[in-house]
C-alpha cells in the first residue's frame, strides 16, 4: 500500500463541475491499474482499469489517464452528480499472472460534492 | 452483492477471544482474499486462497489465519483478538473481466474488539 498513494485525502467540488482525482505509484513492475469506488458502508466497487501499454481509456463519464514517465495515474469525473460522492482508491499489480496474490491500493480520496 | 456474502456483519468481542469470519461465494471462483481497512491505511491484504486448501499470506497476516475446505468458503479466524485488529474486514474474489480482472468484494464485516 505506501507505494500507492493518493495526494489529497478530501476533494470537494460543485455539483456539475469535472473532479480529477490523483495516484502515484512507485512499483514500476507494476502494469495494471484500477480505480475503485467506495460507498458508506460498502465494499469497493470496480470503476475502470488501464493497462500500463494505454494512456487512456475513456469509461461512462469517467476518464483514466496513465502517466508512466512520473508513474502517475489520474480518474477524471464528467459532470459530478450527488451520487459520485464516495472514497477512491487506485490499486495496483501486474496484468500476467492476474494479480493472483491480490492488489496494493492506495490510501483513499474522499470526494464530496457540494450542491 | 450477489455472489459473495459475509458473516457476521457486524460483531463484538473482547481481547483474547478467539473469532472467525465468514466468506461465501456462489460463483466457484478459484481466488478469494481477506483484507481489512483502516482508516489511513487503505485495504491490506491478509492472506488469500488460489484453491481448496491452498492459502498465502499477504502484507499483515500476523494474528490472522484462514482455511478453505470448499471452493464457496474462505475463512479468516483471529485466535486471540487484540485491539488492533478492531477494523472493517472484507473478503473478495477474483473476476477476470475482457481486459484484465477485478477483485470484487463483499459487503464487509465490521469487528471490534474491546
């Protein structure tokens, strides 16, 4: 988990506006990642995945961008709606193998849309 | 959640009491895993399963142990609980999906531990 981490803890945006939500990572064997969103009181749940050969990959209003130079992972949120309101998590393994012995994830962002 | 469910949901107990955590999947998936969250800390993993009777430990697996006797149940029992392992507990399986796999998790057990 501490060589994925997210750099802002609490995100807090209007209602309507774009929310960008940052990762870094530091395993560079790593190439496979994935953002999951975490409802109060629920398990994480699977939003979108990148592998480490894409720079991006678009999803229903969500965006992944992959920076592999800076090791640097970004979730983009489209028109932020009450419902986006969760924790984030970005984890991490490599694609071979299928991530057989689990993820890394890091720390959480907590987004809260303001009305 | 259909396909994975955890049980307890929510428990209590008190240091040196012994505890486990249910795990059940309907879906005969090969891989299943236990993590906890903590506030600040993410999930960790604690150990994982790639089969019946065939288990690993991960990042803090210290305290913890698990068995599966049968592919729909993964275990996770903490033989002497202790404070610091008050926490929220899930357990997931592994999904492949078009592009890659998922770890998809159940609804969590929260413990505490007095």
């Amino acid at each position: 988990g501490e060589n994925v981490g997210l750099h802002l803890p609490t995100l807090s945006v209007q209602e309507g506006d774009n929310s960008i939500i940052n990762c870094a990572y530091s395993n560079s064997a790593s190439d496979y990642f994935i953002w999951y969103k975490q409802e109060s009181g629920k398990g994480p749940q699977f939003i979108i995945d990148i592998r480490s050969n894409m720079d991006k990959r678009q999803g229903q209003r969500v965006t992944v961008l992959l920076n592999k130079t800076v090791k640097h992972l970004s979730l983009q949120i489209a028109a932020t709606q009450p419902g986006d309101s969760a924790v984030y998590f970005c984890a991490e393994n490599k694609l071979w193998g299928g991530g057989a012995d689990g993820l890394t994830f890091g720390k959480g962002t907590h987004l809260i849309i303001q009305p | 959640d259909a396909g994975i469910t955890q049980s307890p949901r929510h428990k209590v107990t008190e240091t040196g009491t012994p505890v486990t955590l249910r795990c059940h999947q309907t879906e005969n998936h090969r891989y299943m895993y236990w993590y906890r969250q903590d506030p600040g800390h993410g999930l960790r993993l604690i150990h994982y399963s790639y089969g019946v009777k065939d288990t690993d430990k991960g990042e803090v697996s210290d305290g913890y142990s698990v068995s599966r006797s049968k592919t729909e149940d993964f275990l996770l029992t903490l033989e002497s609980a202790t404070s610091s392992q008050t926490s929220v507990y899930f357990c997931a399986i592994r999904r492949t999906r078009d592009r890659g796999y998922e770890q998809y998790f159940g609804p969590g057990t929260r413990l505490t531990v007095t």
